[in-house]
C-alpha cells in the first residue's frame, strides 16, 4: 500500500487530455443532455481505490463544449444527483436567464428534474462551466468542464491544449472526498484547500511535443479556493488573453505567474527544450517547483525555432470601456474571516455580532453585509460605465469575480488594466475595476473562493 508520504508526493504530478478534438456541433433545435451525476473515477494514482464524485455525463472534467464564435449553445440540464442544482456559464456575455445562478435568475433544478440552457457564444476565448447552487461541495465533487469558443479563423498554433488546473482533499487511505464542505475552519480561511492536484482531473501528465513546437494553452482554475502559482521551463512563452477576453499586445511571460479561482489565462509556448528533454509547466509551493504538466520531447520537429512574438488574438466586439473619468463609484468593503476584526454585520436583516455569525457559520461581510441581500450594489443602466472601489480589510486574499460582464481594472495612474472577469484582491490591497452595464438582469458579484462566497461574499449588480 502506498504511503501517505507517498501519495502526498504523487500529489504533485498531473496528467491533461491531449489532442482534444473540435466536435461537430449539431445544428439541431433539440438541446443536448448535460447530465449532472454520481460516477466513480481514478482520481488518486493507480494503487488506490477509485473516487466518488459529481460529475457532467459522469465524467471529470465534465463533457467538453466546444463551438465556433457565433454559434448557438443548447444544453439540457438533467439532474440525477440527490441535491438540487443549476449551470452558470464562466466569463460568457449571455443574456440574465441563461446565467444559471440559482436563486438570482432561475430556480434551483430539483432532483429528476430538467432545465434547458440556450444562448449565443458572442466571443472568442476560454471559458468553463460549472454549478452554482451549493457550489462550495458541488465543485468540489467535480461539476464542471470546459467550455471552448474557437475563433472563426483557424489560429497558428501546432497544438491546442485545454489544462484545468484542480486540488481536491482526499483521505489518504480510502481516496474519498472529504465530506466536510461546509468545514468552519475552510469557509472563515483560505477556503477548502486539497492535498491532492490534478489537471483534467487525473493523476501523472505528459503531452509529447516536438522541437520548436508552437503551443497554445488553455489553463483554467477549477479549484475551490487555492490560487496557483506557475513558471514554465523549457518554453518561451507569452500571455495572449485573460479570463477569454485577448490583449491588444501579447505579453512575454518571465517569471512567475498567478492563476486565481475562476481565472483563465490563454498561453502561446514554443518548444526550446531540445529532443531527449522535458519542457513543464511548473507549479510553485513554497518555494520548491513541482510538474503541472510535463512535455517530453522528440522527434524532428519544426524546421525552424520560433522566436518571433505572436500577433495579438482578434478582439472581441464592444468591449470598449469608455468614459471612465466621469463614471460614477461605488465602494464595496470587504471585511470578516478568521483574523478580519469584524465586529458585527447585518444577517438575514439583523445585526448580530462576530460570535453569532461564527454560530451561523458566517464569515464576511460585504458593506457590512453579510450574503446576499434585496438590494442591489449598485445600478447601472445598459452601456453605462461604472465604478467598483474593492478595499481588502481581511487576512485572506478574495478572487472577485463579476457576472455577465468583463470589466478593466483602473490603475494608480490612471491607466486600464486588462479585460477580466475575475480579480485576485490580496490582503490591505484597494483595486478599482471599471465595466460597461450588459445585457438586463441581476448579475453576480461575489468571491471566487467558493466557501467564502458561501459564508457572506456575495451580493449582485442591477442592469437596467
């Protein structure tokens, strides 16, 4: 039998589908299953027992959607779990009714029950899906997947790679998901952290590449809670878009890197590695390097080494963010979780103290607020720019993340920042984002760290 030691070092090593080819997508007015149920996988490395877990078509990750830009989405929902559920649809401007968060723009799917998803793919880019209602437990068991849009011209890449980056908390005996989701100690810290990391959901990666191979990457956070640090060895390699949405200029990546909860960060690599070598994506944890992803070389490859930077990716339509001097700003304060100082919040419409919202097993506050509330953030009417002012008065950093709507952060100086969905806030940080109102409805706005949007980060934005 494996040891724990043992299998806490098999935990570093990951294993991603190669190859994933672009299914046909059938013109049809019928929406496909997407069917949410238990399955059982080898998740731990071989030697230990197969996992339970939730999953899309029972699989981990969950099928993978993939379409052209432009196209139409129909997925039905079926629900064969033993809880109720729902599909939010990461980083996509759709309209409010397909965004899939329950209790806010649909009603939770029962058990045995159905609901049908259909909308347009209106950009390019990486994006996932997941479910969200009771995300914190059902993420963790497994409910999510990619959901790719291909730009309607073929890039110049050798190979096309989606990586979903995962941690899961296992028992290092029998390999089962710890069943304590909803843990006091995960949901008032850093979140539900695992001890075992996976890519595509399995344990050992290796994708054969060939010298001076031009690779892109798709990685996605899929984790609950835990922000990746990452470098790569063996590859040169450039930032070409965050959370889906390209850069007018593509980045050099040196050094270090982080990925957030929720965030997506597509990479052109070359090869430089030479032929008997790994190249890797590299995972950094206290200061020691471990392989996310390996590459191992051989053959011929390219006739040439690249070096030249890529072009820049086609934008995306109307992702302008205009008039931002004079947008109106509205603050929102995040206070709370194990050494936050928080005092008291309102909860449920009553003010109670730190003591009673620790008895409730709720953490933080936003505005003083804690969960949702019948009042929206802020309103902001269609097309309009607005303002978000976010002060991090905890002790943990938050990964914001905003529904329906792709926003640029507005720098010291003045300057915009990328286009983002999500926004990693550390601790005694003041980030300020700026985004044009979409497309009507009561959009999301909580943190990506899913225990604690569970335990108080949660509020929402009305667009009018």
């Amino acid at each position: 039998m494996t040891t724990r030691r043992a299998f806490l070092g098999q935990a570093t090593a990951t294993l991603a589908l190669s190859g994933l080819a672009r299914p046909a997508f059938a013109a049809s007015h019928d929406p496909q299953a997407l069917v949410a149920r238990e399955a059982v996988v080898q998740l731990a490395p071989e030697g230990y027992p197969a996992t339970s877990i939730w999953g899309y078509d029972g699989t981990l990750p969950g099928t993978l959607i993939r379409v052209r830009q432009g196209e139409r989405i129909r997925r039905r929902l079926v629900n064969e779990l033993p809880q109720p559920s729902s599909v939010h649809w990461h980083g996509l401007r759709i309209e409010n009714a397909m965004d899939g968060v329950a209790g806010l723009t649909q009603d939770p799917v029962p058990p045995g029950e159905s609901f049908d998803y259909d909308f347009v793919a209106p950009d390019a880019g990486t994006f996932w899906y997941h479910s969200h209602y009771n995300s914190v437990e059902q993420v963790a068991r497994g409910l999510y997947g990619a959901l790719i849009v291909d730009e309607a011209e073929p890039v110049d890449v050798d190979h096309d790679e989606i990586l979903m980056l995962d941690d899961w908390l296992l028992d290092t005996e029998t390999a089962q998901l710890d069943p304590d989701f909803a843990a006091p100690h995960s949901l008032s810290h850093a979140g539900r952290r695992g001890n075992f990391v996976a890519t595509n959901g399995a344990a050992l990666t290796e994708l054969p590449v060939k010298p001076n191979e031009r690779i892109r990457l798709r990685l996605i956070n899929a984790a609950n809670a835990r922000i990746f640090p990452l470098t790569l060895s063996g590859l040169d390699g450039w930032v070409m878009a965050y959370d889906g949405m390209p850069l007018d200029t593509p980045e050099k990546l040196e050094g270090e890197f982080l990925l957030g909860p929720g965030q997506r960060v597509d990479l052109f690599v070359d090869v430089t590695a030479a032929a008997g070598e790994s190249a890797h994506l590299v995972r950094l944890n206290d200061e020691e390097g471990f392989s996310q992803v390996a590459f191992p070389v051989a053959g011929d490859g390219v006739s040439r080494t690249r070096r030249d930077a890529p072009a820049a990716l086609p934008p995306n339509p109307g992702m302008d963010v205009p008039g931002v001097e004079g947008a109106p700003v509205t603050d929102l304060l995040m206070e709370g979780g194990a050494m936050g100082g928080l005092q008291e919040a309102v909860y449920n419409g009553e003010t109670l103290g730190f003591r009673a919202l620790v008895d409730a097993n709720q953490f933080w506050a936003f505005n003083g607020v804690v969960g949702m509330t019948d009042t929206p953030l802020m309103n902001v009417a269609r097309g309009e720019t607005a303002r978000v002012k976010m002060r991090n008065e905890t002790a943990f950093p938050h990964a914001m993340h905003l529904h329906g709507m792709h926003f640029r952060e507005v720098l010291e100086n003045g300057d915009l920042g990328p286009l983002r969905d999500t926004l990693l806030v550390f601790r005694g940080e003041t980030r300020e984002i700026a985004f044009v109102g979409g497309a009507p409805g009561k959009w999301l706005f909580h943190c990506h760290m899913l225990g604690h949007t569970a335990s108080g980060m949660a509020t929402w934005v009305q667009v009018t």
